[in-house]
C-alpha cells in the first residue's frame, strides 16, 4: 500500500504544481477592458491631432485670404484714384479745349 500510497502522492503534487502555473497571471497582463481604453484613447488622440491639423491648415486659409483681400481692396482704391485723376485732367482738357474754340471764334468774328 506504501507504494501506491507514494505513487498517488507524487501524481497529485505534480497536478497540483502544474494547475496552479496555468492560472497563474503575470502583473503586467492587461484586462480586455484595459486593452479597449487604451485603444480607444489612442484612436481619441490621433483623431483630435487630425483635426487640429485640418483647423490650423483652415486658420492659415482664412488668414491668406484676408491678406489678398486686403490687397485686393488697395489696388481697386488706387486704381479708382488714377481713374480720378484721368478723368479731372481729361475734364480739364475739355474745358480748356471749349474756351480755346470759343476766344477763337471770337476773334474771327471780330474780323
């Protein structure tokens, strides 16, 4: 009986030994829970970066555009001040034109 004895000893402690290592956990195991939220944060903070990026890119726009507004607003300012200042000088020219053909007439009159 001491030989059976011993042999069911020893089979038990092996099976004891070798089921106790399966369920055995390493402190680094993560729980599937765990293993979402961190995914998941992951995923949170490359969208939040993409967006980020697709805001400044817009700021960038807006302000471009501004600038050649603004630019676009000083030209027609000096475009509009030119054509001003051609249509004084071509009114002038008229009038110059009218009092000359009138003191011409004038004096052919007189003769």
């Amino acid at each position: 009986m001491s030989m059976i004895r011993t042999a069911f000893t020893t089979t038990a402690r092996s099976a004891v030994a070798s089921s106790s290592r399966r369920f055995h956990a390493s402190p680094s195991a993560q729980t599937i829970t765990e293993k979402v939220a961190e995914v998941a944060d992951k995923v949170n903070k490359k969208v939040g970066k993409g967006l980020a990026s697709a805001i400044e890119k817009g700021e960038k726009a807006t302000e471009a555009t501004k600038e050649n507004i603004g630019v676009a607003k000083e030209k027609v300012a000096q475009a509009s001040q030119v054509a001003g200042q051609k249509a004084n000088q071509t009114a002038a020219g008229t009038r110059e034109g009218a009092r000359d053909l009138k003191h011409d007439v004038e004096k052919e009159a007189r003769k």
